[in-house]
C-alpha cells in the first residue's frame, strides 16, 4: 500500500483557535472477527470510511457439502484505564458507544454484549456490578454511583486501584471526588449460519473515533518536525503533501482564527482473516467529508471519484496492515 491521495482547498473560513494542548486520541476499531471457517470464503469486501460513518458490505460463500455454523464477534475498542485517558468519543454514556449495527443478508441481527472491567489485568467486572455501578468507566452516572458507595468500600476501592480521589485543595480539606481507573473491554458477539453452496451477504456501520490535535504536528515554522517520519510510514505522507502543508502553515493567522488542524481515523484490517485464503473483491471508499480538507492514507491505485471521496479496489486481496486516514482541516 504505497499512494498518498492528496485533495486541494477551496476556502478559509473563520473561528476561534482552541487551545494548542488539545488532542484526542482516536480509538481503533475494525470489521468482525469469525472464527475459523475454512470452507467459507469472502468473495467481496466493500468498505466505506468517513468521519461520521463506518460502513461494511461483505458478501460469503460457504464452499462445503454441509452448513456451517461460527461465532462472530465485533470487539469495541477498549476505554478508560487510566486517569488521564482522552479518546474521540462523543457517547460516555452508552454501552454501545460507536453505534454499532449489523445485518445479515437484510435482516437485522441483535447481538450478545459481554463486558468485562479490569485494573492491571486482573478482573473486577462482578466487585463493580454487585455494587450497582455502572461498567462505563467514562460515565457520569458511574461516578454519581461511586460517590453514593459506603466510606469502607471507597477506601477499599482505592487501595484496589478502581478508583482516586482527585480532590484537591491546599487551603482546606476538600469533598472527595472519586474518578474511576478501570480498563472497560466491549465485545458484541452472536451465532451464525452459513448454508451450504450459498451465499450470505453480511452488512455493518458503527460511528469512528474522530481523533486529532488543534495543529499541524508533522510541520512547524515551514519546516518538518521529528514526527514527521512516524507520519510517512503510517498514513504514506509524500513530499507533495508536506509542500502543501508547509504552504498551508502560512497562510494561518491565530488572531483572525485562521489555522489548520488534524483529524485522525484508524480502521483494523489485519485482524478477522478467518475465511479460506483472501478476500476476492476489495473495495475501499475514504470520505474526507469536506471539499476544504486534505486527506492522506495509504493504498494502491487509488482515485478519485467524486468532490470528498476517493476509492481504492483490488482482486485476490490480503490486507498487510491496518488502514490510517490523516485529514488536514481548516478552521470554522
């Protein structure tokens, strides 16, 4: 996967610089996992990625005399765990937090939910659920529960190292604040079939993980700083796209609220690989969402196809590794 696909600017527009200490780290999820099946293969893989929605079309065929039945799984990407954990997330609130949906040759699939919270690798999940609080470890209806919990369970909380006091104040002694530090792992999982001779067309979509920062990392002061080599490997930065962003840097005018800034998405292509040999037909949509934004990722081949979108496809095709999207964003 070698291209860099690079979209040009129309306009600035105006807002407010945020702070420059401002970044999220984007969350990395991918397609669903199965459990090995020989005989079935993935004729077709249609992946569309933009910055509000993941959508997957595949379509299977189970080459054997006999059906097949295999787990199928969706891990969410795992949250929390430490007190200074700062992902893309716009729902805390909700054990489905990417909006993840799936169907199976059109007909909607409700899958189990197994949730499981852990500090330093060992499992608390049943101490926290028999004390009626919340396994979201991000929620604020978690933290209103802990703050509810009798004064010996909270300080044996502490000394398990599920929870910290944050509060602080060197006047005067100050009402504890207690912050969750669990490690919550989500996994949606269900049972299918895959009849014999035919074939099956499976569709997911979930919401991504937006991550980015209020600047450029990879530039600064019309020259290139030590990230940008991370930069090159992980989403095929060329020279091209540096002289653009070098360009970029300035025209930017904090005071006017002109500048530029990065997103980031990840999607997980390595992992699931549990059908027979590769996938027959891959197609790859990227939506940059903005005609003013730039977008760089790695691929083969890749095209353009409309005023945000680009596509990539391939025949016999093995994905070598995971998929990174780099925008580069104006202001507004």
């Amino acid at each position: 996967m070698k291209n860099v696909v690079l979209a040009g600017l129309a306009a600035l527009t105006l807002a407010a610089p945020a702070k420059a200490n401002d970044t999220s780290a984007v969350l990395e999820a991918g397609g669903l996992v199965y459990t090995r099946q020989e005989a079935v293969d993935m004729l077709s893989e249609d992946l569309f990625i933009s910055p509000s929605e993941v959508r997957v079309d595949y379509v299977f065929k189970n080459q054997a005399d006999t059906d097949l039945e295999t787990l199928v799984a969706f891990p969410m990407p795992a949250i929390g765990g430490f007190m200074d954990f700062n992902a893309a997330l716009d729902d805390y609130e909700h054990a489905n937090f990417m909006g993840f949906s799936v169907q199976q040759d059109g007909q909607s699939i409700e899958p189990n939910l197994q949730q499981r919270a852990s500090v330093n690798g060992i499992d608390m999940t049943d101490e926290i659920v028999s004390r009626g609080v919340s396994l979201l470890p991000l929620s604020e209806v978690t933290r209103a529960a802990i703050a509810k919990l009798p004064q010996d369970v909270l300080k044996d909380w502490e000394t398990r190292g599920l929870i910290v006091n944050m509060a602080y104040d060197p006047d005067k002694p100050a009402d504890p604040d207690y912050y969750p530090l669990w490690k919550l792992e989500t996994v949606y999982w269900w049972r299918t079939t895959f009849p014999a001779g035919r074939e099956v067309k499976v569709h997911h979509s979930y919401k991504p993980s937006v991550g980015g920062t209020v600047a450029m990392t990879f530039v600064q002061d019309g020259k290139p700083t030590e990230q940008l080599a991370e930069y090159r490997e992980r989403y095929c930065l060329d020279d091209a796209f540096l002289k653009t962003a070098i360009k970029l840097e300035k025209q930017q005018d904090y005071d006017a609220g002109i500048y530029f800034y990065e997103k980031w998405m990840s999607y997980i292509l390595t992992t699931g690989a549990n059908w027979g040999g590769s996938i027959g037909k891959f197609k790859l949509t990227v939506d940059k969402g903005d005609t003013k934004n730039y977008v760089s990722f790695c691929g083969e081949n890749v095209r353009k196809v409309g005023p945000t979108t680009f596509e990539m496809t391939a025949t016999d095709f093995y994905p070598e590794k995971d998929l990174h999207i780099l925008l580069v964003v104006p202001s507004k």
